[in-house]
C-alpha cells in the first residue's frame, strides 16, 4: 500500500512539475509572442483554464506527500519527504497570497476593461511563478530521492 501511495504521489507532483514548467517556459512565450490582443486574451483564457484545476493539483499533491510522510515515518527517507511537502505547502501559500490574486484579476479582463498597468501585473505573476516552479521542482526532486 505505500507503494503505491509513493508512486501515486510522486507522479501526481511530476505531472504538476511538467505542467508548471511548460507554462513558465512555453506557452508564456508562445502567448507573449500574439499579435494585438491575442497575448492577454491567452493569458486571460489561460489563467481561467488553468485556475480552476490547479487548487485541487496543488492541494491533492500536499495532502498524499503528507500521508505519505505520516505512513512511513519510521523509514528512511522520510525526513526528505517532510521536506518535501514543506516546499509543497510553501507553494501552496505563494499561490493563495501572490499569484491567486493576480490571476483571478487577469482571467476577467478584456481588451476593453484591463487596467493600464495589466502588462506589469501579469510580468510579476511570471516572476512569482519562476520562483513556484523552482519550488515545486526541488519538492519533486526531494520525492524521487526519498524513493531511492
């Protein structure tokens, strides 16, 4: 059974992981380089997609690296897993007090009602979200270790 709470973990952040990083790498290029509006549209279609899936993704990935921490606390490892899910409820928390906000401003604008500095709100979302990924990466890296 831990096991499996092991892999079910450690796939559940790697896949977030991935997700995460081609946002920041990828199509956070791919959007900025539309022409007109279509870069804050993207952005704004982005953040609603995204925006609803992610709270459960970061949420489901701190509660079974916790579980799973709890489960095998008397095995080695376990204080790297600890770590782990520390890193998780730091991303978590950047998420709700720095991105969230921004985000849930973003995801309602339009070509006619974003405000005149919506360019600089969504550069600070990209620099908070460089240092989240970073974050969540160093979690992911601390699991895969833990298992081995």
């Amino acid at each position: 059974m831990l096991s499996t709470l092991q892999v079910v973990t450690t796939v559940t952040v790697g896949l977030m992981v991935g997700v995460e990083f081609s946002v920041a790498v990828i199509m956070s290029r791919i959007l900025d380089a539309l022409p007109g509006d279509g870069r804050q549209q993207g952005h704004a279609h982005g953040g609603r997609l995204l925006g609803a899936l992610m709270p459960f993704w970061y949420g489901g990935s701190l509660v079974l690296s916790a579980v799973w921490a709890v489960a095998a606390w008397d095995r080695s490892g376990t204080p790297l897993v600890v770590v782990a899910a520390g890193l998780l409820l730091l991303s978590v928390l950047m998420s709700v007090l720095l991105l969230v906000p921004i985000n849930n401003r973003n995801k309602n604008w339009t070509p006619e009602n974003r405000p005149a500095d919506w360019e600089e709100q969504l550069g600070r979302w990209s620099r908070y979200h460089y240092v989240r990924v970073a974050v969540i990466i160093a979690a992911f890296t601390l699991l895969v270790t833990a298992l081995v």
